[in-house]
C-alpha cells in the first residue's frame, strides 16, 4: 500500500467529533411541593415548583357558598327546537327538577322553557348556571320567567309564567391559579447543569418566611456535576463558598470565579456579570454550595465543566464505537454480525435521593456469552443466554 493513502485511510476508520447536543433540565412528572398553608380566609394555598421550567404555580382553592335551585337544562338547539316547536336558541329546556329543591318548590316542572332568570334572557345551559351562582343569592327571592304548553278548551297554547324561586346554599370549590415566571441563570446551568431560580421578596415570604429574595433549584440535568454531588430541584440555596445567598447573582459570581480561573472562554451573559472592568472574587478550590431542601440540609462541593451540553463521539467503523455526554455512555466493540463483540449503555436517570441513580446494560457475545442490566431497584446477569440471576 503506497504511504500517501495512509493518511487517507486513518481518516476514513477513526473520527472524533464534538456537538452541541442541548440537554434539557428533567422533568419530572409531578410538581415538586414548597409550601401549603392555610390562609386567614380559609383558603388552601399551594406553592409548587414546575420542575425543569423555572416557574412557581400559585393555587389558591376556597369553598364558597353560592346559590342552587336544583334544576338540570339542556341547550334548545335546531334540532330540539323543532320537537318543542319554539325557536332555536331562545331559552333553555328544563330535563329535570331535583325532587325537595326550590325549583320544584317554586312549581318548576320538566319540559318548561326557561326564558328569563333574575330579569336575564338566557339561551345556553351554561349560562343558566353561571347566573344561578353569580347573580342569586340564598335565601332571597328571584323572578324565573318560563313558558310551558298547557291545553284548554281552546287546545295546545305556549304559555308564559313568571315563578318566584328562593335559591339554597350550596358550597362551591373554586380555585385560582397565578403563575410566577421566575429568573433564572444560564450561566450556572451551562457550568454546572443546576438550573437556578429567583423567588422575589413576596414571594420569598410567602413560601419560606424569608426577609428577602430566595434562590431555589428548579432542576437539574441528570449525569451533570450538581446532579452528581447531590443538587437536587426544590433545593434552595442558602450558601455558595460559606456566605450567604439570596439572589442569583451571589451563585453566578461564584461560578464565574471559578471559569476565570479556569482559563475558560467566558459568555456574553458571565461577561455581563463583570461589570465595566469588574472583578469576582478569587476562586479558591472547587465550588461550594449549601442547601436545605425536601430532602434535608446539604453541603457539597463540586466541580464545573466548560458545557453541560457538549457530547463527544469516537468512532472507529466497523471495530469500535463510543458516544458520552454527561447523562449517558455508550460503547461497542466488535458490534456486527448476530452481536459478535460487546456493548455498554449507561445513562443516569432522576433520582428520588442525593444519590445518582443509573441504568446499565453490558453484553459480550458470543465472547463469554455473558449479558448484565442493572437499575437502581434490580440487577440482572445472564449466562449462555438461558442461565439468570436477578436480585
């Protein structure tokens, strides 16, 4: 073989090759718990932490008493509307009175048309109940206006009542929901793969009794150094290199010490951290977080990459491939034809502790004919494909 295709086919069988592959923060599938309290009105309020989006969900549910006549409708649509031989879209039909309610204390009857509620025209089922809870009021007396067919001498007439209903308490769930957006720091979660966000002095309050704004762990990527150390979400932080912490940027100058030091190329938004000629100060060894969260008090320190989201991927075609990034490796050897060499896939996965937690699988056939998976509740090794062990 000539010695100027060497280069060439050293090219061909071995490539490296870093990518932007963007890891998202986990989600998790329920919202993480800060706060339930009961408020001075009687009000449940709860104060949840939308995992992997920094966000806080504020629900407030109530029960209030609103008025009830006891009466279930049905739209008058064009087809209805035809059997009943009225008009479309004028009043609603009444299908059912609740026996011993005030409807039918009142001599509401099924089959009458309700035309008018509280002096209301009404034309929807939906809008009859909005008016019973928002415009009655229990215990006091209000005008319904129906039409009924009624036969007389003359014959089969539609005629038009008015009755008189006096509506019962009945106590109503209501809830509201207030979304807060929440500020958060690209430049720790690129560092670190902690995604951090900033409660302001109200809500601070509200949530954790504190004087002043609150930095809380709204994820975390799996696999990153603040998933390893043991940084989970719904952690606040309350420390970064022994001092206090109350906003983000007490965290960001920290991690922006240690990327100075480091020699890293800084981002526009760390840049933006230093000010007009700006310092941080001195990093000394590696960076130290304090927390207290659902999972108790912590304290770790822990490493910084460049970027969280780099990958790497080696390959060499046909006997080697390998592929990692901060969640997950895979590697095989020797992988073609029915499997003929190794393989190795492991990923970290959410973990419910401050430990990591990981998927694992291995198998070497027909070498050894071995296979092994491993989760964080069960491992599993088989031999010659039909011989297994589970714990």
């Amino acid at each position: 073989m000539s010695r100027a295709l060497l280069p060439c086919l050293a090219l061909v069988l071995l490539s490296t090759a870093c990518s932007s592959h963007r890891w998202t923060i986990n989600h998790d599938p329920e919202p993480k718990l800060l706060r339930e309290v009961t408020a001075s009105d009687g009000a449940l309020v709860r104060y949840e932490l939308r995992v992997g989006t920094p966000r806080l969900v504020q629900t407030e549910q109530r029960n209030i008493d609103r008025a009830w006549i006891g009466i279930e409708t049905k739209d008058i649509n064009a087809d209805l509307a035809t059997v009943l031989g009225v008009s479309a879209w004028r009043g609603v039909y009444v299908d059912r009175v609740l026996p011993g309610t005030p409807a039918e204390r009142a001599g509401l009857l099924q089959g009458d048309i309700l035309r008018f509620l509280a002096g209301t025209e009404v034309t929807a089922r939906e809008q009859v109940r909005e008016l019973i809870q928002s415009q009655l009021r229990p215990g006091e007396a209000a005008t319904v206006s129906i039409q009924r067919w009624m036969t007389d001498e003359a014959g089969l007439h539609l005629l038009s009542h008015e009755l008189q209903v006096v509506p019962e308490a009945r106590p109503v769930e209501e809830t509201r929901t207030v979304v807060h957006e929440l500020p958060f720091s690209r430049a720790v979660q690129s560092r670190t793969g902690m995604q951090l966000g900033e409660l302001g002095p109200e809500l601070a309050r509200a949530v954790y009794d504190s004087d002043g704004p609150a930095v809380v762990v709204t994820g975390v990527v799996s696999g990153s150094p603040a998933y390893r150390a043991g940084f989970r979400s719904a952690d606040r932080v309350v420390a970064a290199d022994g001092a206090p912490v109350q906003r983000l940027t007490d965290v960001e100058r920290a991690v922006v010490a240690r990327v100075v030091d480091e020699g890293w190329e800084l981002t526009a938004g760390e840049l933006k951290l230093l000010g007009n000629g700006g310092s941080v100060p001195a990093a000394e060894g590696r960076l130290e977080l304090g927390v207290d969260g659902p999972l108790g008090g912590y304290t770790r320190r822990l490493d910084l990459i460049e970027d969280v989201d780099d990958d790497v991927a080696f390959y060499f075609p046909i006997l080697f491939d390998y592929e990692a990034d901060v969640a997950r490796t895979e590697w095989a050897f020797l992988d073609f034809i029915l499997q003929f060499g190794a393989t190795y896939e492991s990923s970290y996965i959410p973990a419910r502790t401050r430990a990591p937690a990981a998927n694992t699988e291995f198998s070497m056939l027909p070498f050894g004919m071995f296979e092994y998976r491993s989760t964080p509740d069960s491992s599993e090794w088989t031999f010659f494909w039909f011989i297994t062990f589970k714990v």
